[in-house]
C-alpha cells in the first residue's frame, strides 16, 4: 500500500520530556530491587512501553499493571529464549579474534539485534524474531535508520548526564528505545 505522506519522525524535544511527563513512572524502575518477580514485571512493562512508541504514543509512560506486566515479562522471557540460544550460537561459531569478523558481530550488534528485538516485542511471537527480511526496512531507509540510533546515543549521552540527580537512570531505561521504535513504526 502507498502511503500519500511520509509519518513524521519523532522530535529530540519529546522523546526528553516523555518520561517527565507522568514523572511518578518513573519510581517503577524501583522493581528492578526486588529479584525475578520485579524484574519480570518491569521487563513486562518496558514492553508495553516500547509497543505504545511503536504506535506513536509518546504522551506519558502508562500505569503498571504488576500482574499483567509480570506475566508479559515472564512469557516474553521465555518465548526470546529460541533467539538467545541460536545467536549465542552463531557468535560461538564466529568466535574469532580477527577485525572481520569483530566488524560482523558489531553491524549485527548494531543493524539487527535492534530492530528484530522491536519486532519481537510488537509481534509477540517467537518466530518473529527469525523474520529476517524486516530487514530490508533498515536497509533500504539506512540514513534514517543511523539518524534513529544517533538520537538514541545522544538521548542516552544527555540522560548519562541527569543520572548524576539520580533522575537520568529511569527516564534513560523507560526511552532507550523510543527512536527505534519510532523507526519501527514509520518504516517496517
């Protein structure tokens, strides 16, 4: 299907002030202390969080929901597990000190691993982390695509910096994604 306009890429502005825009969302990051229940949980809600950006939803982070998000965590968890095993053994069979293949393991780190894991968490399926030919969204829109993980790396180098009040390290964990979710949504 032709799209009669391109959707308008996310701006710096708002993906900074998203996570301040319901700032007691933030406080969930505070489940990560409590070992394997909260860290499912909050695994479940930084999937919901990624699939709302994915649908260009950047009003505020959403509410947690402890029991949903627990179970989303859990499932997603088990379901990426397929992927986990295959890609640690594909980089066992490329365990080699060479640049080359030190070049493969870093594009793949940085074009695939990214988008097939957005993917997976929209798709919620485990054969969708093995669709591969999403790919082509990342290569056919590639200055696109290293502009979404430019702004990534200055969103993060920015709350790097605010992580010195303490308030940098969840509004950096609740948006590391948001600009290749934006990606997501605009061209895969």
């Amino acid at each position: 299907m032709i799209e009669l306009f391109e959707k308008k890429p996310l701006d710096f502005t708002t993906a900074f002030v998203y996570p301040f825009n319901r700032a007691k969302g933030m406080l969930n990051i505070l489940w990560i202390l409590l070992p394997i229940i909260g860290w499912f949980a909050l695994g479940g809600y930084s999937v919901r969080i990624i699939q709302e950006f994915s649908k260009g939803k950047y009003k505020e982070l959403p509410e947690m929901e402890f029991g949903d998000d627990f179970s989303l965590g859990f499932f997603m968890f088990l379901k990426s597990l397929p992927f986990v095993v295959a890609y640690c053994l594909f980089m066992a069979i490329l365990d080699d000190k060479g640049f080359l293949v030190f070049l493969v393991k870093f594009l793949i780190a940085l074009f695939v691993l990214p988008i097939l894991s957005i993917h997976f968490i929209n798709k919620q399926t485990v054969a969708s982390f093995f669709e591969f030919q999403i790919l082509k969204g990342v290569f056919h829109n590639l200055t696109d695509y290293i502009m979404a993980l430019l702004k990534c790396v200055g969103l993060c180098i920015v709350f790097g910096i605010l992580s010195i009040v303490l308030i940098g390290i969840p509004a950096g964990a609740f948006t590391k994604s948001i600009f290749l979710a934006d990606f997501y949504r605009r061209k895969i």
